[in-house]
C-alpha cells in the first residue's frame, strides 16, 4: 500500500511538473496608465495587456509577480521572475537583462513639477543645478541627467510619494514620465498644489520587453522574440498601446 502511495505521489509530481516549467513570471510594478491595478485588485493597463497576449501566443500561464521597480528588478537578476516591460536600458542592467528586439514602441518626455507658491523658474537645464530633485528610486531618467553628478537628487520609493515630498517642501521639484506625472498632478491630492515647469527632457532610446538572463525561459529568446515581432507586425500592439495613447519607457 506504501509503494502504491507513493507511486501515485511520483506520477502526480510528474505530470504537474510542465506546467509549472512553461510559466511565465511577470515582474509588475505599477506604470500608470500603462500598468496599474483596478479595483478590484486585477493587473491592467497597455502594457499589461501586451504581456498578457504575449503569453497566450506563447501557450504559457502567465503569473503576475507583483513588486516596487527594485524589487522586480532583483527578481530578474536572481531568475525569480522571467520577464518585464518598459523598464529603461543601463549597461548594469544589460548584465542580467536581455532588451529584446524588436522595440514596441519608442520615445519617451520627461517633465519636471514645482510647488505652485515657488516662484523660482526651471525653464533651462541649468536651473536645476541649484535646486533639489525628487526622484524614484531605481529609475534611468536622461542619459545626461543620470550621469550629471551637479544634480541634487533626493530619492523616493515610489512617484506618488515624490510628490507628497515636494508638497511638503522636502524637494524642490521632480522628474518624472509626462503620462504618468501628469495624472498624479492632477489627482485631488496635488492639483491644488504643483504645476508643470517649461523644462522638457526627451528621451528617445527605444522601448523593449527584456527577459532574464537567469529565465528559465531563456533557452525560448528567439520563440518569445519572433512573438512579439508577431503581434507588433499585425498591429496587436499598436492597438494596445492606443488604450494609453502612447508608448513609454518607465526607468
């Protein structure tokens, strides 16, 4: 009877094993809009939906790692999670992360808020010199701002609190995505309180899923590439990222 139990036990373990090998990991951090929670607690947004349809022509489950953009980020590096989407492109990450090709979308504005009372203007790179930047930790700005060691930056774990920062007095202004800068500026909590400077920054590196190198989905790059290019040449991505009007690059 003992051998028959776990005869069974084995024959369970095997055939739930390839399912569980096939599944993708999606390490989520919320993007607003482009990757946000409803309210009911469900993953949703464009770049969502692309992930989502990405696993479904792929034949795999997809399980949703929810995490802050460092943690995701060091999910991936430790093969805990197999692939993110919209996650900017540094040298050190390209280490643990494979950007694949083709893009989904490119170009990315970068915009700054100040205090409504704060008369100061940031109209010039060089007006930021003197001043305090709220930032979020973990994020890849502009090639130049990132590596301008002037720049005074004050970090925070996520953009929602860089604003409270900055309504406290506690930074000057900060940076962040048009997009999503813009919906939190105009929310109940800051409107009253923040207004956008005439300072832009363009970003105009490419946009790209990466995968782990660490994956265990790693040896299926070129299926999971050929993919994406896929839904990109039938317009499934296009269609998609209409939900959020445009592609952006979050870090």
């Amino acid at each position: 009877m003992k051998r028959l139990i776990a005869l069974l036990l084995c024959c369970l373990t095997l055939t739930s094993a390839p399912a569980a090998a096939h599944e993708l990991v999606f390490a989520y951090n919320v993007f607003e809009p482009w990757k946000r929670v409803d309210a009911q607690g469900r993953p949703v947004g464009p770049y969502t939906e692309i992930v989502r349809e990405l696993a479904r022509r792929l034949g795999m489950p997809l399980r949703f790692f929810q995490c802050p953009l460092s943690r995701c980020l060091a999910a991936m590096q430790a093969g805990k999670a197999d692939l993110m989407i919209g996650v900017q492109y540094s040298a050190e990450r390209a280490r643990y992360l494979d950007y694949l090709e083709p893009p989904f979308a490119s170009g990315n504005r970068l915009v700054l808020y100040q205090r409504r009372d704060d008369g100061r203007g940031v109209a010039r790179y060089a007006d930021l010199l003197p001043l305090t930047v709220g930032v979020v930790q973990g994020v890849r700005y502009h090639p130049r701002f990132d590596a301008d060691f002037r720049i005074r930056r004050d970090t925070a774990p996520t953009m929602e609190s860089s604003f409270r920062k900055l309504v406290a007095g506690r930074v000057d202004v900060l940076i962040g995505n048009e997009q999503q800068s813009g919906l939190l500026a105009a929310s109940p909590e800051f409107a009253a309180s923040v207004r956008r400077v005439p300072l832009t920054l363009d970003d105009t590196r490419p946009n790209r899923l990466a995968l782990a190198r660490t994956s265990p989905r790693y040896p299926e790059r070129a299926r999971i590439a050929r993919t994406l290019r896929a839904m990109l040449a039938d317009g499934s991505v296009a269609r998609l990222l209409a939900g959020g009007k445009k592609g952006a690059d979050e870090r």
